[in-house]
C-alpha cells in the first residue's frame, strides 16, 4: 500500500505533458470485441483501470501487449461471454462489455456494478436500450443475462445522457440489423472518439458529434488502430495544480477545445491563460476570486473535476457554491478537505465553500478517484506536512501524477506503508 508525503508550499512552475484519456480508452478496448484481428492503441495511458480491463477481456480470450504507451490487442474469437463480479466490482466501465457481447455473439452475462463510493449509479438506461434492440434480459443473482438471436435496429432515447449508456448502445447497434436513433446521446469527447473509430472498424455512423446519432447496422466489422484523445480531467488537474499553488505552468499534448469550461471558470477567477493547438499555459493572479460552479453533461464543467475544483476555492478570497447536478452525493473529499482546514458545509447538492486563508498539513484519506486528486491538489498549497492514504483510487485514473507534479517543482514523495 503507498501514500503520497507531500510538503505544501510550492508555487508549480514549468510544463508537463498530459497523457491519453482513461474514459477514452476504457470504451475502446471494450470495442475489440466486435470483431477479429490486430489492434494497436497509441498515447495509452499507463493505469491501474486499462490494466483491469485488459484482465477481464483477457479472461475471455483477447490477448493484450502493453508497451509504455501502446496496447496492442488480438482477437482470435472469445472463449466466454461473461463478465464475473470479481472484476465488475474493481471497474464500473466493465459493463461496456454488454453491447459488443450481445451484439456479436448474441449472449452476454454481465455482473451488476451495485453502488459506489459515492451513491447509486444505475445502469438501467443501459439494459432498456439493450432491451429495445431487441435483447431478451434477465436479471439473476446480481448478474445481467442477454440473449437475442440478432439485434434490431429500433429507436432509443434515452431520459437522461449518458456516457456509459450511449457508448454501449453505440457498440450494440453498429453490428444491429437495421437502422438505430439514439436520442439525447452524451456529446463527451470520448463517446465521440469511439464513435469515429467505430467507423474505421466499417461501423455506419451518421451525425457523430450531435445529440442524435444515425446507426446503419452491418453484418461485419474489422479491427483497427486508433491514437486515444488526450485526458481533459487529467489536464484540468493539473492546470488546477498550478492554479493552487498560484504558479505559471503550461500544459501540452492536451486538447484546448476540450476544456473550455474549466479554461472559462478559471479566467473567472482571475487567472490568465493562453491557449495554443494543443497547450495551455496558465499565469496566476495575487489573489484567488471566489467562482462558482455547477457540474454539467459536457461542454458544462465535469462532475470528475468538482473536488479539485473544491480544493481551489477552499483557499479563496471569499465564498463561493459548487452545485453538484450529475451525481448529488459526490461529495466524499469534503470531510478530508475538512480535516486539511477547509471551510465547506454541504447541504444536499450543494456546497458552500468559505475560503480560509490557508490549510494545513494532516494525514488524510483517499476515497475514490477524484476525491484523492482534490486531496493531493491541497497537499500542495497546505502548510506543512500532507499524507494522502490510499493512493490506489488514484492510480486508476492518473498515471504517476508524482513525476508529473515533481516535474512542475511539487515536493512529492510516494512511499510505502504497511498498514492501510
Ligand atoms: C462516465 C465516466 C465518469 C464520469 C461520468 C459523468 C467513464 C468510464 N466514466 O461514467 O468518470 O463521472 O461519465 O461524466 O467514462 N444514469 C442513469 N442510468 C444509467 C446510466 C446513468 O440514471 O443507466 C445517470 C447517472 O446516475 C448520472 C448520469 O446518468 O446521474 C450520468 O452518468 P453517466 O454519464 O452514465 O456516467 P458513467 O458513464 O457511469
């Protein structure tokens, strides 16, 4: 088990690369499924979560190579068509297996993925959609069981958008027969991503990049490569790192276009940015303005950047409100930041967030993915000594953010311990 020994204090400066999109990657992998063949992915990032994918896609059958930053993939046809629990419960992303599965191989048994650290978080809109195209679904001891001789291109809305939802219906459709409308499908970068390299794999998708995609079902697909998007949330961590510290870093080999509503909260609040084809640069102010901020389906400000964005306001120069719309009870960090001496009352969705005028060091605890980010963010700025305990949430998602952050001057250790 490691913990991050972080000394506060550090104004970041310098320029780090951003590395590729782990939501990205975790639905394309998945899409391997659909048919035989060589696969290459480039820009990979290196995490805990591409790794655990890898497992459960090797547990039926497709081989996987990992370079530093490449995964190469072949399918030579799978063994299984199960999804067990034992993996399931290590990565929610695990049910993007379900689309592919029925949709090729006409059977899919997929573990429910429960609740997590932060609430419910349902896949029904996933099994209706499956259902729509013509699955037959049973729910039995906790797994999800799909049948269906071959899918049927049908019309499918969805109440709610959805990133998982639209991205496993999307990889249920393309091998469909007929036509499918999704209605109200999630415009986020790396549902986009797949969709484009649905179409290199011979999938027939129209109006990629609107809120209603056009799926021609064919009868078969072929394998193919694909260069993964950068990481938006790892690049607005890492500009809100520097933005903590008030230091002046540039961030590069990320995509702008996908940051805009971090890059226009951060202006907000009186930092200077510049934007190049694929950097940032980020010039800080002497003080740091109280802004707020709700979380919304893209281009709206990402619900996985509200605790590093927490973290910020909580050393700013008055009050400010971050209204949590995606998933209401995503507010774990708060106690920890609490713990670092933050000033934060939550009320339902809600969060007021009183700027004190410094935290200070203490031992704190990683809950889930981007709790930990907002907990290392104030480890920076806090005055003495921060320990950030279970540091393995954070591995999911970050591929050695340490070397990143001491690449930019931060004082970060990662250390061993024995005891949780
Ligand atoms: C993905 C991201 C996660 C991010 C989230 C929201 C991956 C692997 N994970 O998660 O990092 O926080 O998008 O941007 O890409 N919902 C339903 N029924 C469903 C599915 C979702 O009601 O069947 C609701 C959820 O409770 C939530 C909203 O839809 O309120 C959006 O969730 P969704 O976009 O599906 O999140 P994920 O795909 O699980």
């Amino acid at each position: 088990m490691y913990k991050f020994v972080i000394n506060g204090g550090k104004k970041l400066s310098g320029e780090v690369k951003v590395s590729g999109a782990k939501n990205s990657v975790l639905c394309l992998m998945p899409a391997a499924i659909l048919a035989n063949g060589n696969y290459k992915f480039s820009n990979t990032p290196n995490l805990i979560d591409s790794i655990s994918m890898s497992n459960l896609l090797s547990s039926m059958g497709i081989e996987f190579k990992f370079e530093e930053n490449s995964i190469e993939i072949q399918n030579n046809g799978l063994k299984t068509f199960e999804a067990p629990y034992e993996f399931v419960k290590k990565m929610r992303a695990s049910i993007y297996v379900l689309g592919p599965l029925v949709s090729r191989y006409g059977y899919a048994k997929v573990s429910l993925p429960g609740g997590c650290a932060w609430g419910p978080r349902p896949v029904n809109l996933h099994i209706e959609g499956i259902e729509k195209l013509g699955a037959k679904v049973e729910i039995e001891q906790g797994y999800i069981i799909a049948k269906a001789d071959r899918l049927k291109g049908a019309k499918i809305e969805f109440n709610v958008s959805s990133v998982g939802a639209t991205a496993n219906i999307l990889m249920a459709a393309v091998l469909a027969k007929g036509t499918t409308t999704i209605e109200n499908a999630a415009l986020e970068p790396e549902v986009i991503s797949l969709a484009y390299f649905l179409q290199k794999m011979g999938a027939k998708i129209s109006s990629i990049g609107t809120k209603t995609l056009e799926i021609e079902g064919v009868d078969e697909l072929n394998s193919a490569n694909e260069n993964v998007i950068p990481d938006r949330i790892e690049a607005g961590t890492l500009l809100t790192a520097g933005a903590i510290t008030k230091g002046n870093i540039k961030i590069s080999r990320c995509n702008p276009n996908h940051l805009e509503s971090i890059i226009s909260k951060l202006r907000s609040v009186g930092f200077g940015i510049t934007i190049g084809d694929d950097f940032v640069s980020l010039l800080s102010p002497n003080s740091i303005e109280p802004v707020d901020i709700e979380t919304e389906i893209y281009p709206g400000f990402p619900t996985d950047m509200q605790a590093q964005w927490m973290s910020l306001m909580s050393i700013a120069n008055g009050s400010s409100t971050i209204r949590e719309n995606i998933y209401f009870d995503r507010f774990n960090h708060v106690p920890e930041l609490i713990r670092l001496g933050a000033n934060i009352d939550v009320d339902k969705n809600i969060a007021v967030v009183k700027g004190v005028e410094k935290l200070t060091g203490a031992k704190v605890m990683s809950t889930d993915l981007r709790a930990s980010a907002s907990l290392v963010l104030a480890g920076l700025v806090a005055e003495g000594t921060t320990e950030v305990l279970r540091i393995y949430h954070l591995d999911r998602g970050y591929e050695k953010i340490e070397n990143k952050l001491k690449k930019l001057g931060a004082d970060i250790e990662r250390v061993y311990i024995d005891e949780f």
